[in-house]
C-alpha cells in the first residue's frame, strides 16, 4: 500500500488510506507528503499553493513527527526566502 501512494503522489488519495499505514511505517508516509510538497512549490509560485502546503504541513504536525515536519519547514523557508507570500503562508508553522 505504501508504494501504491508513493506512485500515486496524490495527497487525497494518501489521506483516504493512511489509517491503514501501520505506526512504523508513518515516518515513510511523512516523507511521500515531503516529496509531495517540495514538487507542488516548484511547479506553482502562487498564493492559494502555498496557502495549501501550508495548511497541509500544519496538519502533519498533530500526526507525524514534529520535529521532522518543522525541520522540513525551516529548510523551506531558507530555500525559498524569496517567496515572501510563501513565507506568510508558513509563519502558522513554528520555527522550533
């Protein structure tokens, strides 16, 4: 199932089954979301995509490793400092 959704890098489909992720498993499932978003910020530059990433990796911070998920922040918003819409969009996420 986890390959299915790392083939599939659709985030409906990913949260329509990823009860069915054993617990072990999750911090592979965060990575599929990562990847998911690192792909989304590079192919669209506008406000309701980031506002979408955002809302999404506030969302895994109450499921998947915390730590990991504002690590990944942080390295967005040094590769995209430029971006200040997109900078907005992440201040919902804390730094630490």
């Amino acid at each position: 199932l986890l390959r299915v959704l790392t083939l599939s890098n659709n985030v409906a489909l990913i949260d329509e089954y990823e009860s069915a992720i054993p617990q072990e498993l999750k911090s592979q499932l965060q990575k599929i979301y990562f990847s998911i978003i690192t792909a989304s910020l590079e192919s669209r530059a506008d406000r309701s995509n980031y506002r979408l990433n955002a809302q999404l990796l506030k969302k895994m911070l109450g499921r998947y490793d915390k730590a990991a998920t504002i690590t990944f922040t942080n390295l967005l918003r040094d590769r995209y400092k430029l971006r200040k819409a997109l900078l907005e969009e992440l201040s919902m996420i804390p730094n630490a």
